[in-house]
C-alpha cells in the first residue's frame, strides 16, 4: 500500500534506492541533504511544502531510463545488474592501462587501451561521464553514452547510441599477453569481478525509474542554477 518513496539525503542515497527498489514500480521523491544535487529536488528547508504537494496531487512523474549489464565468461553468466547513473568498467589491482575490445549489436567497434570506460544514461551524463568528458543530455531521453577514461589515443571522444542498442565490452590481453584484471561497476554500488576474456553486455533495462517532480523547471534552468552552485 506505498504510493511513493521519499529519500532523504544526496543523489547517492537517491540512486541507491531506485536500485533497491527496481521492479516495484513507486515513484520516488529526493529531500536534498547534500551539497550538489541533480536527483534530489527538494531542499531540507521545502519538505513541509513538498508534503503539501504531494498529498494535494500537485506533481508529476518523469520516467528515466535504467541500464542492465550482464557479464559472461565464455557462454556462462557470472553476473548481472543494473543502474540508474552508469555501468563503469574499469582495472582492477596494479594502476596500469586495460585494453578494451567494443562491440555494438554484435558488430565490431574498435579497441583501444584506457583507465576504464563508462556506459551512462542520460540521468547519469550529469556524473562520472561529465567528469570524463563526455556531453550533458536532457535526463528523459532515451539513449547510452559511451565514454572512455583516460584513453591512451587523441581521437577517441564518447560516442552516443540509440537506447535499444547493446553494447559489449571485452577485457583483452595485457601487453605481455598475460592475464587481466577488470571490474564491473553498477552505480559505484555494486562490484562484478572481471578477467581477460569477459564480457559484459549492456542494454536497456525493461523498467525505468519514475520520479516525483514537484516544480515546472526545465532542464536548461536546473542545469543552470545547480552549474552556477557547483
């Protein structure tokens, strides 16, 4: 008998929970209590307002798009997952390059050595990817990011492709054709350990995240104010 869910903290504590409650089908409401918030639309100062809101049944849902990342080695499933921001593949042990093989519905993309790379949603183009820089998109369309993490070549930028394509990414040999250590990361929540050889593939997740918004802000504006406080 749950009709939404309110989380009170930053945008981790938001994710988190759309993750935990994936499948449930509840809108979910933010009360920020961090410094820089994407996610989490009311401030502490606005919950009695918000609540108002609420039960008046003054607000919308805006549905965002998840990601389910499964990872195989050979024809075996090892593991899978999903996430609201982004799925990150990157090294795992000694700090040294991974050399990467990308595949796009089954068809080769390219390879290259990097620190990682990141497969985002557009809800999570506003966090590691940016960092990585990759583009800013609008967080209810619907489409998958790819951006490497630090890649040892100077045309290699990220690429962005149509929501229901499915991205695989392989973990090559190291550069003595020796064995690699990779790591699948969900959100930086959960973990898939990775070796050369595995591959996770990458999709669209068949439920999406709905979120409670309260005000009529475009995206432009709140990406402006939370630009202009960061």
């Amino acid at each position: 008998d749950i009709d939404c869910v309110l989380t009170v903290g930053g945008d981790g504590t938001f994710i988190q929970a759309s993750r935990r409650l994936f499948g449930r089908d509840l809108p979910m409401l933010g009360i920020n209590m961090g410094t820089l918030g994407y996610l989490t639309e009311v401030e502490v100062q606005n919950v009695e307002e918000a609540v108002k809101q609420l039960v008046e049944g003054n607000y919308t849902i805006e549905e965002r798009m998840m990601l389910e990342g499964s990872v195989y080695r050979g024809q075996k499933l090892i593991g899978r997952d999903i996430a609201l921001n982004d799925i990150v593949i990157g090294r795992d042990g000694h700090l040294r390059v991974v050399r990467f093989k990308n595949y796009v519905n089954d068809v080769y993309l390219n390879s290259y050595n990097a620190d990682g790379i990141i497969i985002s949603t557009p809800t999570g183009s506003t966090g590691y990817s940016l960092s990585a820089g990759g583009p800013i998109v609008s967080p209810n369309a619907a489409m998958t990011i790819m951006t490497p993490i630090a890649p040892h070549t100077l045309n290699m930028r990220s690429i962005i492709f149509p929501a229901q394509d499915v991205i695989t990414v392989e973990i090559g040999k190291g550069r003595h054709c020796d064995c690699e250590k990779g790591i699948a990361s969900f959100d930086g929540d959960t973990f898939i350990p990775m070796v050369t050889g595995d591959c996770i593939q990458i999709r669209q997740a068949d439920v999406k995240t709905k979120i409670l918004k309260l005000n009529h802000l475009s995206f432009v504006e709140v990406l402006r104010r939370k630009m202009r406080d960061s």
